[in-house]
C-alpha cells in the first residue's frame, strides 16, 4: 500500500495521516485503489467489555498512546448460525467474516486525503443484522470508493455488542449494552472527528435493519443532547424487541452454571463464563432455546415500552429523519438456495416481514408531530447486486448504491444503476451537509417532505417498474401500499 508523509499533530488538526485523539493517537494509511482517501482502520473507542466490564454500559477508552490504525479489528462475537440464506449463501459481500472477539469496541474513518478549507459532513453508519451479527466491515459497506469519487464527506463505521453481550437482559446490567455502545461513538465522534477534517457540528446516524431500529431508537433516547444533527432509518424502525421482564438471560444462567442466584450474583457469574461457551448457546450450537433470544429490551433508557407517549410528550430528538425500505424486502428472508433457477414458493413479498410498515408508521406519527422527515422507497432490480431476478429490491440491497460499491463484486454496473447509486449518494451527503433544508440529488432535484401516506410525497430509487406492473409515477403516489401494513 502506497503511504505518504506522516507527523504528529494536536486535537482538532490533521497533517498527513497520524491524528491525536482522546482516546490514542493513530496513523491510518492511504491504499492505491482510492489515493485520495486517507483510511484509519481500528481505532478504539471503548474501554475492552471484558470479564467485570461484560454486559455493562459502554466505558470510555483511555488514551492508548500511539499506534497504527491500519488494520481492522475483530467484530464483536456474532450469531450467525448455519450460514446458509441468501447473504451468506449467494452475496456474501454484504456480511463481516472478520476475526471475533469480546474486546471489539473499535471505529474505523475514512475522509479525503487532502485537507478542505472547511470541515466536512460525516456520516456515522450503523450496520445492521439483526442485533445478531454484522460489524464495522463488511464489503458493501466500505465507503472509500465513495469518498474517492466525491471528496465531499467523512463516513465513520464501528462495532458494537451484539447477541447476549450487546443486549442482555439482565436486570442487574441495567441497559442495552450494545445502545451505549452506539452513544460512546457519537460522543468519540463530537470529541474527534474534526481531527481528521469532519465537522462535528454536522453529523447524522445512519444505520439500515437493525441499524434502522437503533438509529430511531436513538432520537427517543438522546431528546435533549443528540449530538448528531439528522438521522436515517433504511429498513428497520423504533421499537424495543423484547419486553423488560424477558427471561432469556435468567435462563441461560440456569444451563451455564450460574443456577440460584441472586441477580446480581447470577451478573457476576455470567460474566466469568467462557464468552465461546456463550456464543454455541445463543447461536444454536449447544440448544435451540436461547437462538434469536437477546434483543433490545425496553430498559427505559436507551428503548422504551411506549414510543408514542413519548413522541406525544415531545420526548423526541428535535432533528430531522430520512427513512425507507425496499419494495422486495421479504424475499431476503425466504428459504435460499444458492442453486435455485426458479423463485422459492411465496417470493415476491412486497414490504416483507413488517419492515416497511414499520417505516411508514414511524414516518406518519413523526409528520404528525411536526417533525421533518423524507421518505423513500427502493424498487431497483440491478442484477450485479442480486444476481437472482425474483429478488430484486430485497432487504439491504439499496447499501452498495449509497456506499458505491455496487459495481465491485459482479461486473460493472449499467447506467441507470449509476445514476440510481448517485442519487442517493447526493442525498445523503446534502442531508449530512445541511439537515435544516431539504435534501437536494446530483442533478439538484429537491427531496420533498413528508406529511401523510396518501400525498405522493415519497422518493422512488430504482427501475421504472417492479413485479406487478406498478409504474414509477404510481409507485411515487402510492408506495405506501407496500409497506405490508
């Protein structure tokens, strides 16, 4: 990899590629596939959630001293089961097959080479998976070719806890492990971003399906002092997905050796378990019980039983909202095989598996409350990101368009796939420059508000026309009907 001049700096500056921060002072890299991209892989923004500090809220980390930021760091301990769908059997660029550990709280950056006269807008992205598996790195999710080709933003990408270790449910641990973790990094973000030439006073939280849930969870949970200035929800919606009372954690603790214990006993016993001991329960190894169990609870810190109240209530971040889903969502989760050479029965499913309706309910009650929010609908079918025509628009195959990466794994993409990926860059980078105003495409065409589900006020990425006929001006006036509510 190609490298250029390196030298010490202070807070706030950057000079080359070693960057101070509060937590360490790194020196990242700069790679001959995007030359004018300056890359920080692997600097860490919390304290390892190891031993005492499992299961807990988010520590920040100390100040590490100097070091590399070259390298990507282990993804926190995944449940990713038989590895058998349709992302890791078919399009495996969208997963992270990275090195796992329990010491995983790192963030990487990426930000043009060379210095701008002002700060720029940043982009901090939440991957999704389900709270089950996925990290800071996965292929579709690499913004460098982004960057390269617009120079007009900063895109950090992190891990946070997952599975049992991210969302525990263990009323002794109080909070939803992997939310803080997600909090500490916009915090290290506000701290440090304008060392590498990012603006903090301009940052929006992106995240889709999972990610989605906790970027909207987040603007309930921060009303007061969101540091970012804008959110986007691809896919995934707010909500807690277990309830408070949930059992799970308790449970596991009986099959594990931590049997008839107070719950604070039963916390410290947990956390001296062996973490791949864990790991073969909640993903299924070891017994089907506890697979799919540890999602966010409402803890009533970080997610809430009753959003509506509290949107009612004004206990909502004041900042505006991007959101949208794919028109062939369910045929992501519908049994795959890579072999097939005709749909599997019930493709097609518009909106699948409620992720659209939960996108429209949250869309209308946020413009019912006067709050600014954009929505769209995905309905491309670009063969070079889902090589099986039946699934077409599936759940998350609207990231390689917005990180421009969808031309990378498949062979080049057609013209109006460019234009499509350019769109909602543009959209993104403008939102994250200025999310007082509305959003404004490559070719300076206005993103509408939203008001209401009937006034046409939704914005169309994609092919003309999807399965079923729909044309795009009709898809524009009434994509709503395909959220599956």
């Amino acid at each position: 990899m190609a490298r250029i001049g390196v030298y010490l700096v202070t807070p706030g500056y950057i000079d080359g590629l070693t960057v101070k921060t509060t937590t360490g002072t790194y020196t990242g890299l700069v790679n001959d596939t995007t030359p004018d991209v300056g890359q920080w892989l692997g600097i860490q923004y919390g304290v390892a959630p190891v031993g005492e500090r499992r299961f807990l809220p988010a520590e920040k980390a100390p100040d590490l001293g100097e070091t590399d930021a070259k390298d990507y760091k282990p993804i926190c301990i995944q449940q990713s089961g038989n590895k058998t769908d349709v992302f890791w059997g078919l399009i495996k660029e969208f997963q992270n097959a990275d090195e796992q550990s329990e010491d995983c709280l790192y963030l990487n950056v990426w930000a043009p080479k060379k210095p701008k006269k002002e700060k720029l807008p940043v982009i901090v992205w939440v991957c999704g998976g389900g709270f089950r598996e996925g990290g800071g790195h996965a292929p579709y999710q690499v913004p460098d070719q982004w960057i390269q080709r617009t120079q007009t933003h900063l895109v950090v990408t992190f891990n946070y806890r997952l599975n049992v270790f991210g969302f525990p449910g263990s009323p002794a641990a109080d909070q939803n492990a992997g939310f803080t973790d997600i909090r500490l990094v916009n915090e290290w973000v506000r701290d440090n971003i304008a060392g590498f030439g990012g603006d903090p006073d301009r940052v929006v939280l992106y995240g889709q399906s999972a990610g989605g849930n906790a970027v909207a969870s987040y603007g309930y949970a921060y009303p007061e002092d969101p540091i970012v200035t804008g959110l986007i929800a691809s896919s995934g919606s707010v909500g807690a997905t277990n309830s408070a009372n949930n059992s799970a954690f308790h449970d596991l603790a009986q099959v594990v050796g931590c049997a008839n214990l107070t719950s604070t006993e039963e916390l410290a016993c947990m956390q001296k378990v062996d973490a791949l001991e864990l790991q073969k329960y909640v993903e299924g190894i070891k017994t089907q019980a506890f697979k799919g169990s540890f999602r966010p609870i409402a803890d009533g810190v970080t997610a809430f039983p009753n959003n509506t109240e509290r949107l009612e209530k004004g206990l909502i971040a004041k900042i505006p909202m991007i959101t949208g889903y794919n028109f062939n969502e369910g045929a992501a989760f519908l049994p795959f095989d890579p072999d097939a050479t005709a749909p599997p029965a019930g493709g097609g499913i518009p909106g699948g598996n409620g992720l659209g309706c939960g996108v429209v309910t949250e869309a209308n009650a946020r413009a019912s409350h006067g709050l600014r929010t954009y929505q769209y609908l995905v309905a491309g079918n670009f063969s070079n990101i889902t090589p099986r025509y039946w699934l077409g628009g599936m759940h998350s195959s609207e990231i390689p368009l917005v990180f421009g990466t969808h031309f990378e794994f498949r062979g080049n993409s057609t013209e109006f796939e460019w234009q499509t990926s350019y769109a909602m860059e543009a959209y993104w980078v403008s939102f994250a420059a200025n999310s007082s105003a509305a959003p404004v495409d490559h070719l300076g065409q206005p993103w509408p508000e939203y008001s209401t589900a009937d006034d046409g006020q939704v914005v169309v990425f994609g092919n003309a026309t999807v399965p079923g006929g729909a044309s795009y001006a009709e898809l524009a006036s009434v994509a709503n009907q395909y959220s599956g509510c």
